[in-house]
C-alpha cells in the first residue's frame, strides 16, 4: 500500500482509490491503511500525521518505502534471531527463546526457509549454537549481501563496530576514490568483515588468490594494519588483507570509470599470464571465426578481457558459485543453456577438456558458463547467430533523433544493425523514418511486415 501511495507523491487518494488500485475490498484496505498509520506513528515517535478517511495524500506520509521494509523486518523474529546469531560472540537459542517468548520448535519452523536457503549455498546453520558454518568467505558475501540490501543506506546495522571508525578505515585503506554508493558499500563490508572477527570468525586460507597473484604486487600488497586488528595473529591478518583485496580487484568493480581501474588488473594479468589470462584469451580466440567480418576480436576490448578473467579468478577462489546481490533475483539462473554464446561456450569447454592447464577449472564448468554468459550476452551481436534480430535502418543521417535510436540498438545485445550496402530483404526488422516513401519505390522493395515506421 505504501509503494502506491508513494509512487506517485502529491496526489490524493481515497479508500476507494486504493482497494481498486490494490485489487482489495474497501473493509481490508480501509483496515491496511489503519494499520499503516499505526506503524508511521511509531516510526516518527508519536508524531502522527492526520489524514481523513477522505482523502490520503502520499506526501504527506513522509515515509520512504525503504525505512518502512526495515521497520516491518525487524519486527520479524526470523531476522531478530538471524541478526543476534551473527552479531553475538556467543549465540545460543535456548538463551533467545526465552528472552522472546517462543518456544524452540516455534522459531526452528519459522527459520526453516532460512536454514534452507543457506544450505542452498553449503552453509549449515546450527539449530544448538546458531552458528553459520562452512567457507568463511561465502558466509561473509552472503552476509554482507542480506544486511546491504535490508539496510538499503538507512541506518548503520552492526552494534559493536562503529560506523565512524569503519570511515575512518576504509579512508585509510582505499587506494582509489570511489562514489558515494560505492563508499557507503564497502564501509557496509568492513563492518560486517570487522564483526565476523570480532566474534570469533577470522578470515580462513587464501592461498588460491596468493597463487594467482603471486609475491608482493599491487593485488597483494598489505591493505590492514596490526592496529585495525590487533587480536589477529599474523596469518590470520595476511588473510584478512587478502580477502579484502579480492573485494577489492575481483568483486567491487566490474565497470569502466574514469580513472580506468580495470587497466590495472589487465596488464597485470598480461604480464604474468597463467590460468585466467589464457583462458580469457584462448576463448575469444576461439570465438573469433564465428564473429561478423566487421566485428573487431573481443580480445581488443580490455574491460571486457579483465571481467572475464575476474570471472574466473572468482570461481577459482570461490571453488565454485559467489553469492552476490543477482541471487535474489529468482530469474537469475533461468535456463540459458540455448543460446548461441552458451553452445560456443560449451564447445570450447569440450575442446579444452583434455587441457591440464584448464584443469582447475573442470569442476566449477557449469558455474564458470553461467556467469561468462551472462557476462558476454551485451556481446551476443558480434557473433552470426540466429539468435540476432537484423536490423536495417532506413533514417536521415544528420538528425540528433536517428543518432540516439542507432545507439539505443546497438547496446542492445541481440540487435544487429546491418550495413547500409546490405540487401533490406535479409533484414528482420526494417527501421523507417518515412512513411510510405512514394519517391523510393523504384529503389527500395520493402517487406511492409518487417517494416516498422519511426
């Protein structure tokens, strides 16, 4: 009710308003609404804001969407036990049964959906002590995820690390600027990483990321100092730093900015070579003669180089699948197994079978197709495929207009826009500014059921 409401702000709704917009009965609206009411009195302490039965009026609510989801979960006993589980050094159930007044099998029912999605992602989450149990890395992604996501920006989630020193460090550590999304997201995984450890949780063995980057380099290099945390021993803090600096090079930042950060990891990977740069390079060579004539090799694109390698220095790392914010889109792993790139993909997995080079690689196959092809579907156009729609263009080519409808097309990674040589009749879709062109008819033989006027 309350996306409604606020969607579309300074208009007045009535009862009647809403239960047709909501698809409700007037009684159930009218007794939603109350409720709301109820809730933004308690959100704004007592400072009620008075509305008629009349007339609702969304900006008067004063209550943005995202507060609200986070005043309804924590009222939620499922994240009440969740948030105290990760939070305390020392969780026990019987201890947080009675303090909520549930009984255990209660709450075990209640958490069962939760127990299963984590299990999902190989982590156990004891039903006695409470603890999450599996790779600490994970554990750490799918954390950080849920409280990302829960807190949207709206309050600092973590009680025994203050947000004020968590700045101060991510200032201290960080060795490029970021926006101040990007801030805010990597101060919300130094908190969580800071609590993890505060708990009893210190980072585990990244020797997988120390092979790849191997020595003392600038993917390596010591982020963290002893004071940060200064009951960790030194393995256990070398652990810490390597985990964050895989945050840092392989999860925070996929896309070009402007100080081109991912140049850095593609002439380093150049440099060095080894599992991810020749696998990365030996598919786009792979995929070079099913590219168009006038498409240039996909190894000439550099940020495209260094996210796919970042793909496969995560999957090695990881051992397989990292959790990340995609995953709570349930059409995320939606069957992808059809299209042309995914059949490339798999032919090339089956020529390099017997490669030993690849073979670290050979258990986490279906992960590693999942991700690349999401990751090169805006890349789809370059490859002759039956899966593109071919478009012809039949527009001025001095208007602004035309100029934005081509580049509006070409990121659209399924869209071919053929050459203007090309024969209109091989086209799929046949973009037009004119309508009826009486003058062009002698020179154009146009399909008019693939023609569509613009």
């Amino acid at each position: 009710m309350l996306e409604v409401i606020n969607r579309e702000k300074g208009r007045s709704f009535t009862i009647n308003d809403l239960a047709q917009l909501l698809d409700m009965s007037y009684a159930k609206t009218y007794n939603t609404f109350q409720a709301l009411l109820e809730d933004i009195d308690a959100l704004s302490h007592g400072e009620r804001v008075s509305h008629t039965v009349a007339t609702i009026n969304g900006t008067d609510l004063g209550i943005p969407l995202d507060c609200y989801r986070l005043f309804l979960l924590k009222r939620s006993v499922e994240f009440q036990v969740f948030d105290y589980a990760v939070q305390s050094a020392r969780p026990n159930l019987e201890s947080f049964c009675a303090q909520h007044f549930i009984s255990k099998s209660t709450l075990l029912r209640k958490i069962a959906s939760l127990r299963h999605f984590f299990e999902t992602y190989n982590i156990n989450w004891s039903t006695t002590t409470l603890q999450l149990k599996g790779d600490e890395k994970q554990i750490r992604f799918i954390l950080n995820s849920i409280y990302l996501v829960a807190f949207h920006a709206q309050e600092w989630p973590f009680h025994t690390v203050k947000h004020d020193d968590v700045v101060r460090m991510r200032k201290d550590i960080q060795t490029q600027e970021f926006d101040p999304v990007t801030s805010l997201q990597l101060d919300m995984f130094l908190g969580l990483c800071r609590t993890r450890v505060g708990t009893g949780y210190p980072m585990t063995s990244m020797a997988t990321y120390q092979q790849i980057f191997p020595d003392q380099n600038y993917f390596t290099a010591p982020l963290l100092e002893q004071r940060m945390y200064p009951t960790l021993d030194k393995l256990s803090l070398n652990n810490e730093n390597q985990f964050l600096q895989f945050y840092f090079h392989i999860v925070l930042s996929s896309r070009e900015n402007g100080n081109e950060s991912f140049a850095e990891l593609y002439y380093y990977l150049k440099k060095i070579g080894g599992i991810a740069w020749d696998f990365t390079h030996k598919f786009f060579d792979f995929l070079r003669p099913y590219q168009r004539n006038d498409e240039p090799s996909l190894n000439d694109n550099h940020l495209l180089v260094a996210n796919f390698a970042r793909t496969v220095v995560s999957v090695l790392v990881m051992t397989g699948h990292r959790f990340g914010l995609d995953d709570f889109n349930s059409a995320y792993f939606l069957d992808d197994s059809t299209s042309a790139m995914s059949k490339l993909m798999y032919k090339y997995f089956d020529q390099e079978t017997g490669n030993p080079e690849f073979a670290p690689l050979r258990p986490y196959r279906q992960e590693l197709h999942h991700n690349l092809v999401l990751l090169l579907a805006p890349y789809l156009q370059s490859v002759q495929s039956d899966d593109n729609v071919k478009v012809y263009l039949l527009t001025e080519h001095n208007g602004f207009y035309s100029r934005v409808l081509e580049i509006f097309l070409h990121d659209i990674g399924f869209v071919h826009i053929m050459a203007e040589t090309s024969d209109p009749a091989d086209a799929d879709l046949i973009i037009s500014s004119l309508a009826n062109p009486k003058l062009l008819e002698d020179a154009l033989h146009l399909d008019p059921s693939k023609v569509f006027i613009w």
